[in-house]
C-alpha cells in the first residue's frame, strides 16, 4: 500500500530553517499529502517553501482525515529527549484511525504501554525511525577492494545540502546512463529510499562498520556510489558520526557541501575546505573533486556571483546543486580514479 503521509511540524515551515520538511516535499511529494503546521494553516507548501505544489497546510490531524492518511510523520526535526505531553490526542486519535506512526523523536513511542495497547487494538503500527536495531558491525577495512568508486557527499556547516547534492548527482549519472546508487545515513534520507540507517542515533563505533557494510552489499551492482555524509567535522553535536562515515566510507573522492552565510564573504567557504582536506588526507587522502554550495538564503544575482567567484579560485566545479548546470562536475566525476 503507497504510504500517505501527514507531516507534524514542531516549528513553523520556513524556506531556510525547514531543512528536513523541504527534503521530504521535495524528494517524497507524492507520498506527502498534508502538514500540520498551525501558524502557516490555509496555505500549501508552493506558498510557504516556494515548491512542493498544493500539498495543504492545515492546523490539525483532524483537517486531513477526510483525505485518508495512513502514516503520521512526527518529531522528524525535534531534539526533544522525550514525548512532549501535547502530542498525546494527536498520537492516540491517528492510532484510532488505524494510521501509523512514524517516529522521529529519540525516545521509542513503542516502549510507551498506552500507545503499544492502541496500536495492537487498531492494527497499527508505531515505527521508531531511530531505532537502527544496532547488530555489531565491527569495521573491517574491506572498503579498498570495492569495485565501484565510492563518494562521499560531506558537509562543513549546518543544513549544508548533503541529501540535495547526492539526489540530484545521482539523477544526473542515471540521465547519463551511468549507473548509481546512494547510502542513505540520515532520518529524511531512509524515508526517502525506504532504507539505510540513521547514523547521528547510532553507538558511535557501529556507525563506520554500518557503512562498510552497506557499501559492501551494494557493490558491483554499480558503477558508482555515493555515500550521505551526517554533520560536519566541527559540529560538537554531529562531528563524531562525520568522522564515522568518512572512516566507513574511505572514499575515492568528496563532494564539500556548504551552506552559504550572506553574513560571510567567500573566504569563508574557502577556509571551510581547507578545513576538511585537513582532515581528510589524514584518513586515505582522497581528493575533493567539487564543492556545492547551498545558496538559499541569497538573491539570485548574489548566488550566481558568489559561484563564479569562488569557481575563479579553485580547480575544482563550483556549483548550487539545484541552480547550476551540473555537467562539469558530472565530467569530473566520471573522471575520478579508484584508490
């Protein structure tokens, strides 16, 4: 049965801070039937993010019965510790309704008896999307005799475009009929593709043989790979599952991803590389071969400048990964060798 999702936003959407909402509309839209969001209530997405189309903004779950969900999306973007209080009709109701829910939060929803009770009655079911069932994976080092050239999509800042970068090369390479397939290591990613493990939730020294695992199953059914980076390397919260997925992945090349600042002039993207090549030729010294640049929050006059700007600088494609023709990093790509 296609899954019909309602989403339960704890904030406002906005168009730059919605980083997991805006991945959904934009990659999952035809799952997405509805968000519930009370301060942009009446609107649809087009109106609020600038894409999505008419997919209704709507105050409460009670407003999109009639078009009969059967997934409830909730805590997707929260860091809340525990199940706030004022969720609980929306939860007990959805399970009445027999719609399942898809937990985001860190606390597991199927550890709470009166939700566990409802769902048995109902014939729902309550998905704790963190939950990564941990089976020891011990990291063993066997990513250097892959056949496919594995890269890595890193960031060096917050909301820097990772999902958006790999979504859009991997279409790319299948346009060109070069074959490709994607690691999803983040919550929105293994909604996206239905698979693949949340790595920020995981113990930390499972997270580098998870990778090497799923690189390792996926080979030689593709031509390339390419791996979701989580976080970056100077983030406190997420700097250790970054370095994890570099470690797991040890890859043959890296995409940067950067959300750009219209605070901060170009050095600092430039300062941001040099950071992270720091760090990575201390691992296998694989190369960055392109930089993406998340350029959301300029004008588009702003964006285009800041891009050949920074391109002048480097030997390397610059590039908005949903604003710029992508045929040269494409090249590049195609380009790389196995290390």
């Amino acid at each position: 049965m296609k899954r019909r999702i309602i989403i339960h936003t704890e904030n406002p959407l906005k168009p730059v801070q919605s980083k997991l909402e805006s991945d959904l509309v934009r990659y999952l839209n035809s799952e997405i039937i509805g968000i519930i969001d009370p301060k942009n209530s009446g609107k649809n997405v087009q109106d609020v993010l600038g894409f999505g189309g008419d997919i209704p903004i709507a105050s409460t779950l009670d407003e999109f019965l009639t078009l009969k969900p059967n997934y409830l999306l909730l805590g997707a973007s929260s860091f809340k510790g525990t199940f706030p209080m004022e969720w609980y009709p929306m939860v007990i109701k959805a399970l009445q309704m027999r719609v399942h829910i898809l937990n985001g939060l860190h606390q597991p929803l199927s550890s709470l008896a009166e939700f566990d009770l409802l769902a048995k009655k109902y014939k729902a079911k309550i998905i704790d999307l963190r939950d990564n069932g941990e089976k020891p994976i011990k990291f063993k080092n066997l990513t250097t005799g892959i056949q496919a050239k594995k890269v890595l999509i890193a960031g060096s800042n917050p909301n820097a475009g990772k999902l958006t970068t790999i979504m859009e090369l991997t279409s790319a390479f299948h346009k060109s009929g070069i074959s490709a397939d994607w690691i999803a290591t983040g919550l929105s990613s293994r909604l996206i593709k239905g698979k693949g493990f949340i790595a920020e939730s995981m113990i930390a020294d499972l997270i580098s043989g998870y990778v090497e695992n799923e690189l390792i199953e996926q080979d030689q059914k593709f031509q390339y790979l390419f791996v979701e980076g989580q976080g970056s390397i100077n983030d406190p919260i997420y700097a250790a599952a970054s370095i994890a997925v570099l470690h797991g992945t040890r890859p043959d090349a890296v995409v940067l991803c950067h959300n750009v600042d219209p605070a901060q002039d170009s050095s600092a993207i430039l300062s941001a590389l040099n950071d992270y090549e720091n760090v990575l030729n201390q691992i296998n010294k694989a190369p960055v071969i392109g930089l993406s640049l998340n350029t959301i929050a300029l004008e588009e006059d702003k964006a285009k400048n800041l891009l050949e700007n920074v391109g002048k600088s480097l030997d390397i494609p610059v590039f908005d990964p949903l604003g710029s023709n992508l045929n040269e990093i494409i090249q590049t790509l195609k380009n790389i060798q196995k290390l």
